[in-house]
C-alpha cells in the first residue's frame, strides 16, 4: 500500500540485507487511501498516512495520534 520507498525516507540505518531485498523488490507506486476508503473521513485519511509511513522520524507518535 506504500510503495517503494523513496531513498530520502530511509534517513536511518537499515541492515545491508533488508536494503538488498528492498532494491530488489519491483517498484511500486504507493496506494492512495481515498481509492481503499473512498466514504472515509478526510481526517481520518489524513491521520493514516501520517501514522502509516517508512520514515520513523516523521512518522506520528501515540501521543500525536491521540490528539
């Protein structure tokens, strides 16, 4: 549902191995939620995509999600 990752949403350090298999995954476009839950609350599908990401350092914590 993500698609491939972008290289600037891996800023971490990732095993030489999961690298690998991710390269050798076929690229993917991510899914847009509104076409998977097209009655969902825009506000809820905003909140998905933020909780749902690679990059952990953007990525919403508890405590932002509960807000």
């Amino acid at each position: 549902m993500l698609g491939t990752p972008e290289p600037e949403s891996t800023p971490y350090k990732i095993e030489e191995n999961t690298l690998k298999f991710i390269k050798s995954l076929p690229q993917r476009a991510p899914t847009k939620w509104e076409t998977l839950f097209p009655k969902a609350n825009p506000l809820g599908l905003d909140l998905l995509e933020k909780m749902l990401c690679y990059n952990p350092t953007v990525r919403y914590t508890v405590e932002q999600c509960l807000k």
